[in-house]
C-alpha cells in the first residue's frame, strides 16, 4: 500500500534568502501517529504547513492520498484536517456555527450527529450556542480541533496542538486521537511535550535545521539509542575516583557521593559485575544502588546538540 503522505527533496527557500526547508524526504504511512520533534526555527511548522498546501514548496513534490498538493491541491487539501498553532477563530460566531461553517466548506453534506459527537468528545457540547468571544484560550483551541476533524479528514495535522492548555484538553484530545487511530486516520503532531510523542507516537522523526535527521519507530529508537545510568550512593564521600575504578562511562558526582556509570543494556557485557568487584577492591562501601533509562527527551537533546556542533 503506497504512503497516505509522501515528501521527496521537498524545499523551501524564502525570498530573503532563509533556507526553512532543506532536501526534506519522509513517507507516511495510512493510519500511523508520527511526531515531528525539533527545536524552535527547525521547520517543523513550515513543513506542516507546505504539505497542507498553505506555503508554496521551492523545490521537491509532495503527495497526499496520491494527489500532488501543487497541481491537484483541492483533492489533497480535501483529505486533510489542520489544527494550527494559532488561534483564528469568528469571534461572533457561536461553537456550533464556526464547526458547521467549517464542514460546509469541503462541501460535505449536513450531519449534525457528527458534529455533536465532536463537540461531545471535546467537551463542547454545552458551550455550543456560546460565542467564540466568550470562550476561554483553552476552549477555543477545542474548538480549533472540532473545526479541523468536523469533515472526516483522512490525515490530521497537530502543530503543538497541548502548547499552554490545560491538562483537562490534553485528556480530552488524546481520547479523540486514540479513537481516530482506530478509525485509520492518520496523524502527524508537533510538540514539545516529548514525553506525549514518546507514550502515543509509532515513530519519532527528528527535524533540525529544516532536514530530517532521522525517522524511526519509537521502541526501536528508544532501544538503539537509549542508554541505562547505574547510581552508586557510596557511604563516605570520594574527592576523585580511585585508578582501578577509572574507565570508559564512569563519572564521580560533584559532591562526591555517588559515582554513576553509563551502560549499554544491549552490549555483550556491560562491565557491571567487574565494576562492583573493583569497587570492592578499592575499599568503597556502598549504601545504595538505582538504575535510570534514558528517555526520549535525553535522546532528543543528544541529537539535536550534536547537529549545532
């Protein structure tokens, strides 16, 4: 089955001369959750906002249900849903009127049904005859979702969809995703709440400097490059570590109490057991023992601060 969404060499170069988007190359497959993680300027909106056929590529073809967003852009625009960062709203309008409007506009028919079940799910319902104008900042970014999923989108674009909302939304919009996923829709989310990407995103692509530096699954990411740390709380403090204890991935704490060594948990030998034996040796005591993994956001970081080196 081909991509539901396919970039290739796509680039965006604007008329100062900013490079946002660079060779960017990425398939996505139908009814998958990808996260795009990258810091701030990395091109993550941009891209987002080049496949939704909103900015015009430079260079490179993208491709949404197989349609080209250039030349056939009403039947790709027609398969996608977009909520964006910022909040465009009718503030005149009620809920109901501005979800409504919304689904008009792709030219499906009535169905109120749907829409209520929208409404329902993003707690809505009964602020549906109330005005934008009197909604709170997180009520109008449910809003924004209503608006983007009221014509049954087949592709669901979040660009940092949770970005100052309550903890309420987040709850609330994560249901609706789990139920989208069921229903095959695919969706694509920017964010900066790494752990959200890591706990709900099939893969993770990492965009810095407007290329993708690599898309991977997120267990398999996790598992290649997720390291474990071994904290050693020892009952007397060290000024340094003692020579037989100096080794690859080994670190003493700033004020001596603990050592804490780095390991790969897929290595052949971890070297563990000889440090505990040297540790030993060297006349240490230990009062305690506890293991960390890396997270997604140490691993994040890492890449990010390797590509500004």
């Amino acid at each position: 089955m081909p991509p539901i969404v396919s970039v290739r060499d796509l680039t965006k170069t604007y008329k100062g001369g900013f490079t946002a988007l660079s060779g960017v190359t990425l398939d996505i497959e139908e009814g998958e959750i990808i996260a795009l993680l990258g810091p701030n300027g990395a091109g993550k909106t941009t891209l987002i906002s080049t496949i939704c056929g909103i900015t015009m590529p430079s260079g490179g073809v993208v491709e949404v249900g197989g349609h080209d967003v250039v030349r056939d852009w009403r039947r790709a625009r027609d398969l996608i849903g977009l909520v964006p960062q910022e909040i465009a709203l009718e503030p005149f309008s009620t809920v109901w009127n501005n979800v409504r409007f919304t689904r008009g506009l792709y030219d499906r028919p009535r169905d109120d049904a749907h829409l209520e079940r929208l409404l329902r799910d993003l707690s809505l319902w009964e602020k549906r005859d109330a005005k934008v104008m009197e909604l709170s900042g997180g009520m109008k970014r449910r809003v924004l979702i209503a608006k983007a999923l009221s014509h049954g989108p087949r592709v669901l674009f979040l660009d940092e969809p949770t970005a100052g909302v309550d903890v309420e939304l987040r709850r609330d919009m994560w249901r609706v995703v789990a139920r989208l996923r069921e229903e095959g829709v695919t969706i694509i989310l920017t964010t900066h709440y790494i752990e959200e990407a890591e706990a709900i995103a099939d893969r993770i692509g990492v965009i810095s400097k407007g290329r993708i530096m690599l898309v991977e699954r997120t267990a398999d990411l996790m598992a290649r490059l997720g390291r474990k740390e071994l904290r050693i709380e020892l009952t007397e403090p060290v000024a340094e570590i003692p020579e037989g204890l100096r080794r690859e991935g080994l670190a003493r704490t700033d004020d001596g109490g603990a050592l804490v060594y780095t390991y790969d948990t897929h290595a052949s030998r971890t070297g563990i057991t000889a440090l505990l034996a040297d540790l030993q040796a060297a006349g240490l005591q230990l009062a305690d023992l506890s293991t960390s993994a890396s997270s997604l956001e140490d691993i994040f970081v890492g890449l990010v601060k390797e590509d500004t080196v």
